[in-house]
C-alpha cells in the first residue's frame, strides 16, 4: 500500500492527538475502556478486629455496657477483607478522628488465588 512522502499515517495522527493506536495483542481502545469499565466496580472492603463465640444465654444478658471478649490480643494485626476474601493484615489507626487500617502484611498474588476456590 503506498502512502504519499509527508502526509503522515493514520497510527502518527492519533500519536500527535494523544490518541492510543491498536496495541500488540489488537485491542487498542476497547481494551482501554473495558478496563475502564472493571475499575468502576465497588467492592466491599472490611476490617475484622476479632471474635467471639457465645452462648444464646449470654447473648440475653448483653447490655449497655456489656464487654465481649475477642480471640485476639491487643496489638495484633486486624485482617483486612475484600468482598470477603482475606488480602492483607494491618494496624488500626486513627486520622481525623475517624478509625483507619494502615496495612503492614499484603497477601502475595499466590495468596489471594489460593483463597478464589475456598
């Protein structure tokens, strides 16, 4: 196919707009906007402190007041959920006066995949 010396190509003029060309694997823009459109997904992200098993008896009794006793120590990292599956360990801060995660342990990649099939 022949092209005229100093009129540039269809690929130069979308480089020159800022346009992204086709990409090796052929996707070009949709590939952009799929991605796009997965990074709009919300997820729920939650924070467990600990826990505690009790008897429907004890339950009854649970007041204004009333303490629950937690499997874990204080000073030990709280685990950090996504769509309720295990990805990272933390510390609990506060910022602003509200409560904040600072994350100390990410579960590698391996991990995480592990943890689809249970």
């Amino acid at each position: 196919m022949e092209q005229d010396v100093g009129k540039p190509n269809q690929k130069e003029m979308n480089a020159k707009a800022g346009k992204p060309g086709p990409s090796p694997g052929g996707g070009g823009l949709q590939e952009a906007s799929n991605l796009d459109f997965v990074l709009d997904i919300p997820l729920e992200v939650s924070v467990e402190l600990g826990r505690a098993r009790i008897l429907i008896s004890e339950l009854l009794q649970l007041g204004r007041g009333s303490v629950i006793e937690l499997n874990k120590l204080a000073g030990e990292p709280v685990e950090i959920f996504i769509n309720h599956k295990l990805i990272a360990r933390g510390e609990v801060v506060v910022v602003n006066d509200k409560f904040g995660i600072k994350m100390t342990d990410i579960l590698s990649p391996m991990e995480r995949v592990k943890q689809l099939g249970t």
